[in-house]
C-alpha cells in the first residue's frame, strides 16, 4: 500500500516558463527604474519597446503553443482575402498540459496588461505624454496577445458566459458576447 | 520492451503526434507550415529590392517586425540629427510614422478601397526604407547638392514602391486621392529630416 504523499506537480517547461515571464518583467522592471539607467528618453523609449515586442514573439510563438497549446495567426488567401486561424490541441494532448503552465501563463498575461494600464494612468495624470506613447505600444502588444489567445480556447465563450452571468448584469453580458464574435 | 524484442530490432511506437484543432471542430485543420511569418527576423525580405510589380506571395506574407525596426531606425537618425529636442523629435517622429501609415491605411478604406489593413500597414512600413537610408546619408554628408539628390531619389523610390500597391485597391477616379496622401507623407518626412532642404524650400 502507498502511503506516501502525491508529490506536487511541478512546472512542466520550467525554461520555457522562465522566458514567458523574463521579458514581460524587464519591460516593467525597465520602465519603472528607467530613471536610474538613463536619462535619455530614446533609450528608454527603445529598449522598454524592444522588451516588449520580444515578449510578444515569445508569447506568441513559442510559449503558447508549449504551455497551453494554441495558437494564432493571420495568413492571407489567393483571393485576398484575410483569414485570422484560431488552434488549439486535441483533447489528448490538452489533457497533458500542465495546469502549473497553464495557470502561470494566464496570470502573467492578465497581470502584464494590468501593470501597463496602471503606468499609463500615472502618465496620464502627469500629463507626460512621451511616456503614455511608451505605454500605449505595450500595452497594445499585450492586449494582441490576450485577444488571440482567448480565442483560440475552446471554452473561451463558455468562461466568459460563466463570469459575466455571476458578476455583471446579464444585458452587459449580452453585448460582451456579441463585441466578440464581430471581432 | 522485453530483451527479446529489443533483440529483435523492435522499437516502441512514435508517441501520437497532437493534431491542432479549431476550437469547437473537431476535425484536424490543414497542416501549416510551421514557424509563421511573426518569426522570420532573419534576412531582408524579398520585397523591398523586387519589382512591386511582381505581386504574389511576398506582398501576402505581410509582418510588421521590419516596419517596427523602420520606424524606430528613422527616428533614432532624426533625433540623433536634431541639434535640440532630441526626446521630443523621437517621440513626434515615431508617432506620426505610426499613426501616418494607419491614416493612410483608412483613408483607402474610405475611399472605398480594397485593402487588408494589416497587409497595408506592412507595405508602408517597407516603404519607410529609402527614408532610412535617406536620413542616415544626410546625417553623415555636408555636401549639398548631394542631399538634394539623395532626397530626390528617396523620393521617387519611396512613392514608386508605395503606387502599385495603393494604386490597384481604389477605382481609377480615386486614385489621386489615395495616392496624393502618401506621397505627402513622405515628402513630410523627407523634409523634416534635411534641415537644409526645408530651410531652402522655405525661403523659396
């Protein structure tokens, strides 16, 4: 008989996880003590936005195929034509994603996106309009991400219904559902 | 695996390879090559030295990585070149390449054009080049009638890769209205970059 403990699941790509996050913490990290590396607003400018266009590439192409198994792009038919692909894995396969990933990525992702609308409101009330234009790329690249991510899950629609029925007013939970599908 | 079969040259059966699925189908979607377009930062695309007559899979494969690089390289010269200002010049030229290229982007929406907005976007990103190697040459020459040629030639480089593609997406009577906008664009930029050339302009 075994009596010992179920040992605790641990992260399934801890080096892929590791570079999930890295970026994302630099370009906050970098943006926050900016004024102790340099003084120079270009610099900031440019090395805040490089971090968080590599954080989008690695997000998008490498960490979200691994860790929770989709995908997204956007390719561009014969006729013209701009088809968005939305993918994620079989049952099988999903079965076999680590929920310590999955949970890591998600939070990472929301928690990102949040981080950058609060820099943007202390810009805005500052009025420091260069520092809002640093904001505003980062926070569009990590809102492309969330977007095309939560359309590729299966359950996307199912979750939001879920949440938007427990705490916001069903009518508001109506137009959310229908902003969604015209996207 | 027994030692006998391993003995047998027996090998264990390939893990079931996962299949990509639509969400909510449950049938596999057509195998796409891996590594989409978002990935290749690797050499210059084909594009920008090929005739853009030569329509096809290379205007389709649209990404912005190279246009996001264009930009930055354009304001990164322009601030560099600016005497006063430079934050400021940065963050001005940045925004107005950006925000520029999705104007013009809707305008040939508007106008009733055919186009992808992104693909549009990354054509007008390609289009920002001849500006780069512009503004770098005359941040390093003195030599005046050399700038003025060098600007002439962006000139007609930048507007000569930007028509085809913006000319074919509107009816004929609406061309000059989609294709006036970008050529002032890029004359806008051409002349805020040469402090020479917009000084002569301006006593002209």
């Amino acid at each position: 008989m075994d009596l010992s403990q179920p040992e605790e699941e641990n992260y399934a790509n801890p080096k892929t996880c590791f570079f999930h996050v890295l970026f994302k913490a630099s370009a906050l990290a970098f943006y926050m003590l900016s004024t102790l590396f340099a003084d120079s607003f270009v610099i900031i400018f440019v090395i805040t936005v490089v971090l968080a266009a590599l954080d989008f590439w690695v997000v998008k192409n490498v960490s979200g195929r691994i860790l929770v198994g989709l995908r997204w792009w956007n390719e561009i038919n014969e006729q013209g034509e701009s088809i968005w692909r939305f993918e994620c894995l079989d049952h099988e396969s999903l079965a076999r994603i680590n929920q310590k990933d999955s949970w890591l990525f998600w939070w990472t992702l929301y928690l990102n996106a949040i981080a950058w609308t609060i820099f943007g409101i202390f810009s805005l009330v500052r009025l420091e309009v260069d520092y809002l234009l640093v904001v505003g790329v980062c926070l569009s690249l990590a809102i492309a991400n969330i977007i095309g991510f939560t359309k590729c899950r299966k359950d996307a629609k199912n979750k939001i219904q879920a949440f938007a029925s427990r705490t916001i007013a069903s009518r508001f939970s109506s137009t959310l559902q229908s902003a969604f599908s015209l996207v | 695996m027994t030692p006998t079969e391993l003995l047998l040259g027996k090998r264990e059966l390939p893990k079931n390879k996962a299949k990509w699925l639509q969400p909510g189908k449950e049938k596999e979607t057509i195998r796409r090559k891996d590594g989409d377009r978002m990935s290749t930062i690797g050499g210059l695309p084909p594009r920008m030295f090929t005739s853009p007559l030569g329509v096809g899979k290379a205007l389709r494969d649209w990404d912005l990585w190279w246009p996001f690089f264009f930009i930055v390289f354009l304001g990164l010269t322009l601030s560099w070149s600016a005497s006063v200002k430079k934050s400021e010049v940065f963050a001005v030229a940045f925004a107005l390449l950006a925000a520029g290229a999705v104007i013009l982007t809707l305008n040939v929406l508007l106008l009733g054009g055919h186009i992808i907005f992104f693909q549009s976007l990354s054509l007008l990103g390609y289009c920002l080049f001849p500006l780069d190697v512009e503004a770098l040459i005359c941040m390093m020459e003195n030599n005046v009638i050399l700038k003025m040629i060098v600007v002439c030639v962006t000139l007609a480089w930048s507007s000569w890769a930007a028509y085809p593609f913006m000319s074919s997406a509107v009816n004929l009577s609406r061309k000059a209205l989609a294709l006036y906008p970008v050529f002032l664009m890029v004359y806008d930029i051409i002349a805020a970059s040469d402090p020479f050339y917009s000084t002569t302009v301006y006593f002209w």
